[in-house]
C-alpha cells in the first residue's frame, strides 16, 4: 500500500525535475548564443577599425541601424506589455464586480491597470533615436 503512495507521489516529482531542467538548458542555450552574437560582433567592429576606406563606414552605419531597429522592437515590446496588462486590470475589475457586486474586492485590479499605464507611460518618455 506504502509503494502504491510512493509511486504516486514520483511522478510529480520526476515532472517537476524534467521542466526544472528544461527551462534551466533553454535559458543556458540562450545565454550562450547570445554571448557569442557579441563576441562575433565586437570581433567585426575589431577588424572594421583597421579597414580604411568607404566600406567600414557603410557597414558600421548598418550596425547602427542595426542597434535602432533592435531599440525600436524593445520599445514596442514594452507598450504591448504595457496594453496588455492595462487590460488584463480591466478585465479583472469588471470580473470581480459581476462576481462580487457588494464589495471592494473589484479594487485588486487596479494593481495591474496602474503597472500598465507605467509601462506605457515608460514607453513613450524612452528617447527614440533616427538613423542619419
């Protein structure tokens, strides 16, 4: 009968380790490809330094597009998040006031509403930067 419990109780233990380690090779992973992107980066700009001529200039003006594009996808990110979240507040507040119409507790979701509106707030004062 004891194993019986025993058996039951291994199989969440054996998921929990396998998503535990999952997520701990995929963060791993990401980390490291993201180190050599910037070793092979910094290498490229190295050895654009000793190139004279027209052509270092032109592909360090594609780095730098390169960097705004990057900026501008962050930027978009972070007001997408921040509309997300400004409606999951909403979403919530309307929820717990169909559930709950006597109370207060409707109040939670200005919690997220308020996140939101920083996160978009904070999207709009990130300084944009224009190609030349």
């Amino acid at each position: 009968m004891e194993l019986e419990g025993a058996m039951g109780l291994l199989i969440p233990i054996i998921a929990l380790v396998a998503v535990f380690t999952f997520i701990s090779i995929a963060v791993w992973s990401d980390n490291r490809r993201r180190e050599r992107e910037s070793y092979y980066h910094h290498e490229t700009l190295k050895k654009l330094v000793d190139q004279p001529g027209d052509v270092s200039q032109r592909v360090l003006d594609q780095f730098r597009r390169d960097e705004i594009r990057q900026d501008r996808l962050r930027r978009d990110g972070i007001r997408l998040g921040g509309m997300i979240t400004l409606v999951v507040g909403v979403g919530l507040m309307i929820f717990l006031r169909a559930f709950f119409p006597d109370g207060v507790l409707y109040l939670v979701g200005i919690l997220p509403l308020l996140i939101g509106g920083v996160l978009l707030a904070y999207s709009f004062m990130i300084p944009v930067e224009t190609a030349e």
